[in-house]
C-alpha cells in the first residue's frame, strides 16, 4: 500500500498470476493493471516488467484528504477479506 498527500494505493504484484486474473480473483477492476512481459516506464520503452501488478488507487478531498482516501480504499475491500488472503500464496 502507498500513500502520497491525500492518494492511497493497494499494489499486487505477481509473477504467477496476471493482472485479469487477480480481477476476476476479486471481482473489482483495478485502477492500473500491466502483466508480465509488457515494457516498464512512461512511454513503453523500458525494460520488460517481471512482476504482474494489479493496482486500485483512491483519492481524497475535504479536511483530511488521506483519511477519506484511505477509508475510500478500505471499503472497497471489505468483506472481501478472504478473497485477499486466497492471492497470498501466489503474490
């Protein structure tokens, strides 16, 4: 997970699993996805990426932006628990 000035991120990375099957795993879309093989950096041009990565990001506003965006990304997740846990042998 990152967190940067109101913007919360929840990261997977797999060298086992591609991103669509983590999104089918726990049927959310993500807000990025790249899979293993596709160019790493800005403009598609850099090396192959080793890892699958699954990325859903959130943003805040308001008084306490990294508050709302943290809470935005919890419930995205809740009650999807197990779902997570089922990824940690494969991530």
């Amino acid at each position: 997970m990152s967190v940067v000035d109101g913007h919360a991120s929840f990261e997977v990375l797999s060298t086992q699993r591609t991103g669509a099957s983590i999104t089918e795993h726990l049927n959310l879309a993500p807000s990025t996805a790249r899979e293993v093989g596709e160019p790493l950096g800005r403009y598609g041009r850099g090396r192959p990426s080793e890892n699958a990565l699954w990325s859903l990001d959130r943003d805040g506003d308001g008084i306490e932006p990294l508050d709302a965006a943290l809470a935005a990304l919890l419930r995205e997740f809740y009650g999807r628990e197990e779902l997570l846990g089922g990824l940690r042998d494969s991530c």
